[in-house]
C-alpha cells in the first residue's frame, strides 16, 4: 500500500508494506519518514523567509541581529510553516469542491493566514518575551507592512500546494491509465490465445475414436498421450508468459504427431532451430496457429504429401522465425490473412508493440511463408 502526496498535508509519511527483521519482529521502515515534494518546497520557502527576515533586521538600527533575535526569528518561521501544513490540510478538504470554489477557499485561507501571522508577530515580539526597546505601534502602515510581507510567502506555499497536488493527481491518472491499458491488452492476448482451433480436437476425437474401432490399440494410444500432451500444456500456460522456444517446439511436436497419427507419411515436419536459440523466450502458442494454417492448407491442395517447415535464427538482437509450407502455387492478387494470420499479428501488437514485426508472402513456385521477428529474450 502507498499513500501518495496529494493524500497527505505535508506528503511526508508514505505507507510501505512491512519489513521483518532477524527472529520474525517487524523492522522500522525509515522510508517512511522521507519527506514528499510538499514538505520539502515549504521548508525551502520559510528558509528562504528567515533569511530574508534576518537581512532585513541588518538594514534596522533598532534591530541588531542577536542570538536571541535569531532564535525567535526561528521559532516564528517554524510556527508559520506549521500554519502552511493547516492551510493544506483544510485544502485537501476541498478536493469534492469545483475548481474556482477551491481557488475563493485557498484566497481565504491565505488572508486568514496573513492575520495570524501579524499576531504572531506581535505575541513573540512584543508581548510575550519583548525583544525591542520600542513598542510596537498597531498602525494601518505597520499592519499593512507586515501583510505584504506575509501575503507572498502564503500565496507561494498555496502555489506549491495546488502545482504540487495536481502534479500527484496527474500521476495518478497516468499510472490509472496505464494500469486500465495494460489490463486491457492482458484480456484481449487472453482472449487471443484462447482462439485455438475447435476443429482440431474434434477431428483428432474422431480420428481416436477410429483408431479404437478398428482396434488399433497402439496408435490409439500414441494420439491420446500426445493430445494430453499438448492440451496440459496449452491450458497450463498463462497466456501472459513467455516460453522457452524448445518448449513451445515441443508442443508442436506433439500437435502435429496426432496429425501425424492421422495421416501418416503423407505429413512431414522439418525443424531447423540452433541450439543456442532454444532458450529464446516466444509468447505460448505463438507458433500453433501458423503451423495448423499451413497443415490446414498444405493438404487442401497437396494430398499426396505435404512438408511444414520451422525455421529460427538470429540477426542482431531479433530473434526471426519462420513457417513454411509447400502448399498452394503462386498466384497473383492480393493475398487476406485468416483468422489463425490476424490473431497471431495481433498478439504480437499486444505483447510487443512496435517491436513485434510480421510478415507473410507466396512462395515460388508454391506455397505459403510467415516470418515472426521479435525482441531476443532469454530470461
């Protein structure tokens, strides 16, 4: 938990979650005591006012600086600051109000402000322990005198308060934001990953039930350890993560041996991944809708036998995989991705953004390519 500034008058305690120490006691946070932004700016300005109070007192022969002159000057400029954390405070109140109504509140507060400050003045100078060998005369002038001094430093503290608060507020709206986007695209890449092919355990059931009608214990067999496999390991993966690239090759591998089981030699599958790139890390089941694409349309038009390819290599920091297949021929005309091409270009915008290319073209004089170029990540 964080209490941000613009919750706290002075922003100078911030929650943090609890640390232990040695034998299971709580320790003490002292991050909790670092001051915020506001704390800071209004002890930097009533610095800047004791200085300013003590050079004055320079200029007046009745007013030689002494220590005790010093030390009242002190304590007056530590009470008016303390005065500054009231008027934050009755600002943060505020908060509900519409912006004008807030800046009329602030206007108020710093004349009130002005007016315990004269009295202040008046108590720890003159009334209280009497410092000056003349008394204090209560005219307009010397009233006057002492609200100009004290309406510049209340009206630069409520300056600070409002750049400070709305600094924290805008934040705040961004981190929101950011959160609401984030939240956004995770539900979206879910809903993405999600999209997996029905027909694939459809007919890989049918094709199980087959095997089982005609007694072919082993084959049977096989399919159903592969499609446990494979569906373990799509519905185990968060669709958030990232896997090893060995590891989502070995999914595939078990996808496409139930095809395999299915359709025999006639589905040839060939890998081509350095080792030194099997510990890439690629979004889970980034390659399954690729693969099932060009299985989908490597048969569609090559009945006798078709060959999926899995290329991977390096160049720079990118790691740049590549589907082929040996599939339809070459035709001109504008080529539209289906649902398996979008939904794969799609994640990678969720996940990578700009970073994420892809790409896919016809190849000669037949077939179907796609290339995933994505950021080289290892851990």
């Amino acid at each position: 938990m964080r209490i941000d500034i613009a919750e706290t008058p002075l922003g100078a305690v911030r929650a943090a979650p609890e640390r232990r120490a040695w034998g299971g006691r709580a320790a003490f946070d002292w991050s909790r005591l670092r001051p915020g932004p506001l704390t800071i700016g209004t002890a930097m300005l009533w610095l800047v006012a004791y200085v300013n109070l003590m050079s004055y007192s320079l200029t007046m022969a009745s007013e030689a600086p002494t220590l005790d002159l010093a030390l009242r000057r002190a304590i007056f400029c530590v009470c008016c600051a303390g005065m500054c954390g009231v008027v934050y405070a009755v600002l943060d109140r505020t908060r509900a109000l519409a912006t004008g109504w807030r800046y009329a509140a602030a206007g108020l507060l710093i004349l009130l402000a002005c007016v315990a400050y004269h009295y202040l003045f008046g108590l720890l100078f003159f009334i209280l322990w009497p410092i000056f060998h003349e008394p204090f005369n209560w005219t307009v002038a010397s009233v006057l005198t002492i609200f100009t001094g004290a309406i510049w430093y209340f009206l630069s503290s409520v300056i600070l308060y409002f750049a400070v608060s709305y600094g924290a507020e805008a934040r705040a709206n961004e981190r929101r934001l950011a959160e609401s986007q984030r939240l956004a695209l995770d539900s979206q890449n879910r809903m993405l990953r999600y999209q997996i092919n029905p027909h694939f355990l459809f007919n890989s059931l049918n094709a199980l039930s087959s095997l089982v009608v005609y007694k072919e214990s082993e084959r049977a067999d096989e399919m159903l350890q592969s499609l446990s496999s494979f569906l373990r390991y799509s519905l185990d993966k968060n669709p958030d993560d990232k896997v090893a690239l060995a590891e989502e090759l070995d999914a595939q591998r078990q996808y496409l041996r139930i095809e395999q089981i299915r359709f025999g030699e006639r589905l040839k599958f060939v890998e081509q991944v350095p080792e030194e790139l099997m510990a890439a890390r690629v979004p889970s089941l980034i390659l399954q809708p690729l693969i099932e694409n060009a299985l989908k349309h490597g048969f569609r038009v090559m009945p006798d036998g078709a060959v999926i390819e899995v290329h991977a290599a390096r160049a720079g920091e990118r790691l740049v995989i590549t589907v082929r297949d040996n599939g339809a021929p070459a035709v001109p005309g504008e080529l539209k991705p289906g649902v398996g091409l979008r939904n794969v270009r799609r994640r990678l915008e969720v996940i990578y953004g700009a970073a994420g290319k892809f790409e896919y073209h016809r190849r000669e004089p037949r077939g179907f390519e796609v290339t995933l170029s994505l950021p080289l990540e290892t851990k």
